[in-house]
C-alpha cells in the first residue's frame, strides 16, 4: 500500500470532508424544500391533480388559482381576505403583547433587583410541562367561562401565553450584555424605573426584541389548535382555520388549497426576511 | 359538526401517506432544528475555529454547541410530545386509531366523544415523561449560558 504524503492527505482529507458537507447540506435542503415545491406544483396546475400524476411540472401552468384566491371568486374563499385580516390582527397583537409583556418581566427580573426573580423565570418556562395542546380542554372550558370563545382575543391570549416564556428567557439572555452600569448611571440622575425602561432598556434591546417579535409572529400564524378550537363563526376565522374547510371537502379544489397557502406563507417569509440581521443578532447576542 | 371527522380529501391524502409519520415529523423537526443550531455557531469565535483545520466540527463546534444540542432536543421533545397539527394532517390517527398520539386522542375524546375529563386524563397520561424532561432542562438552562 502506498502511505500517501502528509500534505496530500491533508488535502485530501479536507475534500472529502468538504464533499460530505456539501452533500449532507444539499439532501437537508431538498428535504425540507420538498413541501414548498409540491405546494407550487399544485397551484400552478389549473387541474390541481399535478402531484398525483407524477408530473415533475405542470404541463401547463397557471396562476388561475392565485387569481381566484385573490378575487375571492370561490365560494370556499368568499371571506379570504376578512379571514386574512383576522390573521394579521391576531399575529401583530400577539407579538405586541408579547413584546410587552416579556420586555416587562425581563427588565423586572434582571435589572430592578427583583427578590426571588428567577423563580418567576423558572415559573414561566414550567408552563412547557404542557404542551400546548394539552392544555386546550381546559383553555376553551376558560374562554367559555369568561365570554371569550369565538373570539379573536380568545385566540390572542392563548399565542401570548406560550410565546412569552420563551421571549422571556432570550430577552434575559440578551440583556447580560448590556452592561448595569448605563440603568446605574441613569438612575444617579434621576431617571425613574419607567424612564430606565423606555429610554434606555428597550432601544439597546432593539435586536432581542425584533427576535421575540418575530417568533411570536411566526407562531401565532402558523398555529392551527387553539384558532380551530376557539374560532367557530365563519366571520371570525382565520386563514389556518379557512385552510381546514378544503379539507373536509368531498371536491376540494387542491390548487385553490395550495395558493391560499402560499398566499398566507408570504407575509411571515417578508417579516422574517427583513428582519433577519435583528433576529439572528438578538438570538445569538453578536451584534449585526 | 365533529371537530376531528374528516372529508375524502383528507382520507385519500392519508392514503398517500400512511405509514411516514415519522418521516414527515422529522421533516418538521429539520428546519427547526438547523435554525436553533445555525444561531448558535454564531458566537463561536471564528479565529478559534479556524486554528483546528483538520477535525474543527469534531473538536470545536461539536463540544462547544453541546449544551445547545441538549437544550433543542429536550425543547423538541416536548413539542413533539403534544404536537397535535402534524399527526392530525397526516395521519388523522389511521387506519383505527393506531397511530394516535396523547394530543390527538385527547381531543378526539373531547370532542368526538363528548369526554372532556377522558380527553384531559389521556394528555395528563404524559406527565410521568414530560416532567424529568422539564427538570432537565430547568437545570441545563441555570447551569449554563444557553443562548437560544
């Protein structure tokens, strides 16, 4: 056997390493890519069959199905954009309270000194002992009791109530790097807690806060349980709900099915997109 | 109208995809996963990981994401623990209920069956799992500086 020499196989070593990167990368890709294409092959099919005939392309494509989302010109899609609506009001109120809330209790816990803080922190995440889909029976039973059920602010509170630990947890991470001594100096110059807190802690947590804003976004948009659950009146759905009627459809119109999908993935992708610098740098603490 | 019945849409969809649960549970996992871990090379210094040419993943990534590792995959366990939408879409809990999970049993109790305490009982049935899981992380994520 020829012993190859140290540089060769060093050079060799690092393709093979950098082939098996590329490969595993490009398998990961196409498999989490898999999804989206097939939810692109059926709506551009006029038929919507596409996928289950094998094509690899529709034979034919069109925006047929774009369009008729868009006019709302089926009866399955005569309250789009109302439901459309009620999915961006419970998307934007659930990452401002959210928002809030957690700024709130963050800055309560790491910087006013609060006695026993971690226990609340340790109490906010001892909420994921329940999945959130355990706890639905009784959330509803809640809502039910208090007036909320078929109401979008039914649906609010519950997406409050599970992205807030979470948004707690990074935005007390996120603010370890900011040093006390800014709160210190402030309050020398009598700066009240509500004054630290607006004008100091919340601008130099811009980057945190883009991060949690944007995961509560994400998850209040791409839940389906509590919105099925909670929302009964057509009126009030919203489009994750809306989504489940071609479901149950004995003539589901699949391309109608997919375009709406992707219709509805488009603004969560353009949040995130934009606010990608803010959310990797407030997730990882490196400034962007 | 029963909440979990559903059309021949869904049925001939399930057809398609009976028996890949797993797979498509771990198609959702993927993304998340590379996401979480993605954010967490970020603060691996660079000049660090350039100094260990050869084994660097082996050596540096690997050891210093190790806490993360844990941290996702407790996280993900216990999503995936009461997820409800995935197993629902795919499988619906077909053919007869064999591949129900807790979160789907749990609401076809309540709901289809009209037994909300039999519903809640099914999901409380995964205490015994989730709180170890719970603790574990609880500990992992005071004892280090987990960045998420």
């Amino acid at each position: 056997m020829i012993a190859l020499p140290f540089r060769l196989r060093y050079r060799l070593h690092r393709l093979l390493g950098a082939a098996a990167s590329a490969t595993l990368g490009v398998v990961l890709l196409i498999w989490s890519l898999i999804p989206c294409y097939n939810m692109l092959l059926i709506a551009l099919d006029p038929e919507g069959d596409t996928e289950f005939a094998g094509y690899v392309w529709p034979p034919e494509p069109s925006l047929e199905s774009f369009r008729m989302v868009w006019t709302q010109g089926y009866w399955y899609l005569e309250d789009f954009w109302n439901q459309f609506g009620n999915s961006l009001y419970v998307g934007l109120l659930t990452m401002f309270l959210t928002m809030l809330i957690s700024s709130l209790a963050s800055f309560a816990v790491g910087r006013t000194r609060l006695r026993k803080g971690r226990l609340l922190i340790n109490a906010a995440l001892l909420t994921y002992i329940l999945p959130s889909s355990f706890l639905a029976i009784p959330f509803l039973r809640l809502a039910q009791r208090y007036g909320l059920s078929d109401g979008l602010w039914a649906v609010i509170a519950a997406e409050v109530m599970f992205a807030a630990p979470v948004a707690i947890l990074i935005l007390q991470q996120y603010a370890k790097l900011i040093p006390v001594e800014l709160d210190e100096a402030a309050r020398v110059d009598g700066a009240s807690p509500w004054q630290v807190y607006v004008r100091i802690y919340l601008p130099l947590m811009a980057p945190a806060l883009a991060a949690v804003g944007t995961f509560a976004l994400l998850l209040s948009w791409s839940e389906y349980l509590y919105q099925y659950l909670l929302l009964s009146t057509k009126r009030n759905w919203t489009v994750a709900v809306a989504l489940e009627q071609f479901w149950d459809s004995d003539e589901a119109p699949w391309n109608y099915m997919m375009a709406l999908a992707i219709l509805y993935a488009l603004p969560p992708i353009a949040i995130f997109y934009s606010l990608n610098r803010y959310v990797a740098s407030g997730l990882t603490g490196v400034k962007g | 109208m029963s909440r979990t019945k559903q059309g021949p849409a869904a049925q001939r969809f399930r057809r398609r995809l009976q028996g890949s649960e797993v797979s498509w549970v771990i198609a959702f996992l993927i993304p998340y996963g590379a996401v979480f871990l993605t954010f967490a090379v970020y603060p691996i210094a660079y000049g660090i990981w350039m100094g260990r040419e050869p084994r660097r993943f082996v050596h540096i990534t690997f050891p210093l994401l190790a806490n993360i590792y844990l941290v996702c995959t407790l996280l993900s366990t216990i999503w995936m623990l009461g997820d409800y939408s995935s197993v629902h879409f795919v499988s619906g809990g077909a053919p007869a209920l064999s591949t129900d999970v807790l979160a789907t049993l749990g609401i076809r109790y309540a709901f289809d069956y009209a037994q909300p305490q039999l519903g809640v009982a099914a999901m409380l049935s995964a205490l015994p799992v989730l709180i170890p899981i719970v603790i574990l992380l609880l500990r992992k994520v005071q004892t280090t500086e987990v960045q998420l």
